[in-house]
C-alpha cells in the first residue's frame, strides 16, 4: 500500500476557486471559516497517512458481508383492485392522472 502525501492547509484562495468552480456565491467570512475547517479536515487525513497499515488487509466492509438480496423469483403482484384502492380516480383499470404536455 502506498503512502499518501501529505496536504498543506487549504487557503482562503483555494476555497474561491473551489467555490467559482462549483457556481457558490460564498461571502467572505464564509470563505474564511470553509478554509479553516478544512484545513482542519485535511489535518486529520494527515494523522491517518502517517499509520503503518502494510500488514493490515484491505477491507471494503468493517464487518463481513454476505449476499442479502432474496431470489429474484417471479411471484404474483397486487390484485387491480386493491392497487387502485385508494387512487384519487381510475380509468380502465388504470390510474388516472392530469395531462402535463
């Protein structure tokens, strides 16, 4: 596994560009506090690349997993009826709904 570099501060310049990208009206004092949080995130990610992990598995899952699905089995569906039950109106045993073209 290889190691990560690390990642200075993010300055408030940063953040700008990152927020004219993404089409963010961000005011000043928003700008300034994104930069300090994420500096503080990047600070974070910082402490973990410096951990030895060469003898750790890479997992994808922090408990095993297994396959949760049912069988995809044909069974049968609701009754027309009891599908149309509670629709506002119904037409030939279709739902009825406004026209918006």
């Amino acid at each position: 596994m290889e190691k990560l570099d690390r990642v200075e501060a993010i300055d408030k310049d940063r953040v700008a560009h990152v927020a004219l990208l993404s089409r963010l009206a961000l005011t000043d004092e928003e700008i300034e506090q994104f930069a300090g949080e994420l500096t503080k995130v990047v600070g974070h990610l910082n402490k973990l690349a410096e951990l030895d992990l060469d003898d750790v598995p890479m997992t994808s899952h922090a408990i095993p997993m297994s396959n949760v699905f049912r069988p995809d089995a044909a069974r049968p569906g609701l009754p027309t009826a009891e599908a149309l039950a509670n629709a506002p109106e119904q037409e030939d045993d279709c739902f009825k709904v406004p026209q918006i073209i």
